[in-house]
C-alpha cells in the first residue's frame, strides 16, 4: 500500500499504472469520535476532540480488490485493461510487447520418438524447439519413461545430449512393448541453453507427460541396397541411394539427393542408409511410413515414381 511498484509512479492516471494481476484498496469502514466541552475561564464554550477510532476494512470483492470498487463509481473505466486477473498477465504483456515487435522466448518438447524395434538397446528420442542446456544426473533421475495405464516405468540407462542439444537420448534397459503406449516426463526443470531463465518446469509424478510415438526405418532395402532418407539433424531434406558392406567391409553410397535439386555422386561413404545409427548423416527414423501408391513410392518428402 505504501510503495510503488518499480518503474511505476507513486501516483498517477490509471494509464500509467503498471499491468498487475490484482491490487487491493482500503476504505473506511467505521469512524469513533470523543469530544470533550467545557467552559473557559473567559465564559466561552470550548469543544475539544480528546480521542478518534478509523475503522478500515478492503474494498472491492475478495477476489479482485480495486477492480470491482473502482468500476462501481466508474463504469466507463479502462481498469480491467491494468488489473488483468489471475493468470492472464503473460497474455497481457506478449500482447503489449508484440507491438513492439518482440516475442516471448519459449522453451517446448517438440516430440518424443522410441528408436525402430531392431535397435538394441531401445532409446527415446527427445526434440526440443531450441538448444537446451546440459542435462546430468544431477541427484536423481532427469526424465522417467511409464506406461500411463499402470504406471509401470521403463529403467533409463544413461541419458546424451544430440543434435547441438536440440534434442536428448534416453538409452533404456528393457525393451517397450510394441503394442503398449508409452510417456517420458521431465522430473528436473529443463533449462534454454542461450537464456537459462526461459524453462519446462519438472512434471509431477502422475502428470500427463509426452506421448512417446513408435517409429520405423526411413528407407526401402532390395537386396544389399537401400534407398532412403538420412540425416535427420540436417537442416536440408537428403536422399541416398546406398549399399552394404563389400568384401573389405567398406560402404558406398552412389548417389545423394538434396532438396534444392543439386546431386552429390559418390563413390562415397557418409550419408549411407547402411551406416552408423548414431552417425550424424547416418540412417533416419520416424513416425511416417513408407506409403505405396499408383506407380510409386514416397518416403517421408521423397518421392519416387513412374
């Protein structure tokens, strides 16, 4: 009541108030006055206050204080404008501040991926919108992997950072049930790795968590050849045509396709569909599977046809 809010005004019209969710006001409720009267000296009748009681109590409805008083003798006030209520103040200022052309730096899990059934051990894949910081052990587990019927929790293993920190690996120690669905929640907050103070705060222990989604291979094998996406962390969409070790143990990939129409021949042997799978330009893996149409194929934006 006594102080101002920082960078407001003591006092001053309701469009310098600063944006709050609530502000509370007094008024007098009760007023208790002793007076005393006597005669002077001077045969003159003397009236003296020896004693006051103010009584005071809120005003305004409990839930919004100032706001509902101050309407009440004003009810073309722009009020509800500065006191915006419980939980709409973000709104209020990424709306102010978008005039201005800024936006709110968010944090956000874009998707959680279990890793194709023949990898071993199985691991989930976890993408952020932006880098995040360093995750570690910390003292106790980051993240817990459960079945959301029973509750039942899947072991992790150890946990990497991927993908310049964009995204986290959980390496589990059993395998999911195929069948069964699956949620990862973060049990540490999860900090921006530019802006720490931005973050996803840890989930409770029942909470509703991440949807982990199955995945399958993004490539067709005939014979010792593959034909498929790779380089997930890429930033451009690559298609490699490749084949399998030869008797040296090597691997060659013929040809590779970018999405803005250049070619890249081989012999080579990065971005094969054979390779590592935890290779950078190695194979890739998603939700989208290989659909067959009229006189063609199409794997994830890739295309082939008659």
């Amino acid at each position: 009541y006594v102080k101002n809010v920082p960078g407001a005004p003591m006092c001053g019209c309701i469009e310098q108030m600063p944006t709050v969710t609530r502000a509370d006001c007094t008024k007098i409720e009760s007023v208790t006055e002793t007076y005393a009267l006597h005669v002077t000296d001077a045969n003159r009748l003397e009236l003296k206050l020896t004693s006051a009681d103010v009584g005071y109590s809120p005003c305004g409805e409990e839930e919004d204080g100032l706001a509902s008083h101050h309407i009440l003798f004003n009810p073309n006030s722009v009020i509800d404008e500065k006191l915006v209520g419980k939980g709409n103040c973000a709104d209020v200022i990424d709306n102010t501040m978008q005039e201005y052309g800024y936006k709110r730096s968010v944090l956000e899990i874009g998707e959680a991926l279990f890793t194709p059934e023949d990898v071993s051990p199985a691991r989930v894949l976890i993408s952020f919108n932006v880098a995040v910081a360093d995750i570690g052990s910390g003292d106790g587990p980051a993240f817990k992997v459960y079945d959301p019927d029973d509750l039942t929790e899947i072991p992790i293993k150890s946990i990497a950072m991927k993908q310049g920190n964009t995204a986290v690996e959980l390496t589990l120690s059993s395998a999911p049930n195929a069948d069964a669905m699956y949620r990862v929640s973060n049990l540490v907050t999860l900090h921006k790795r530019i802006a720490p103070m931005v973050t996803i705060e840890p989930d409770s222990d029942n909470g509703v968590g991440y949807d982990i989604l199955h995945t399958s291979w993004d490539h067709l094998t005939i014979g010792n050849w593959r034909l498929g996406f790779t380089c997930e962390a890429c930033s451009d969409s690559h298609f490699s045509v490749s084949s399998s070790e030869d008797d040296e143990g090597k691997l060659y990939t013929s040809q590779i396709f970018r999405d803005d129409g250049t070619l890249h021949p081989g012999p080579r042997s990065d971005y094969n569909a054979w390779g590592d799978n935890d290779a950078v330009d190695g194979p890739s893996y998603s939700v989208d599977i290989i659909a067959f149409g009229d006189y063609g194929v199409q794997i994830r934006d890739w295309r082939i046809r008659q």
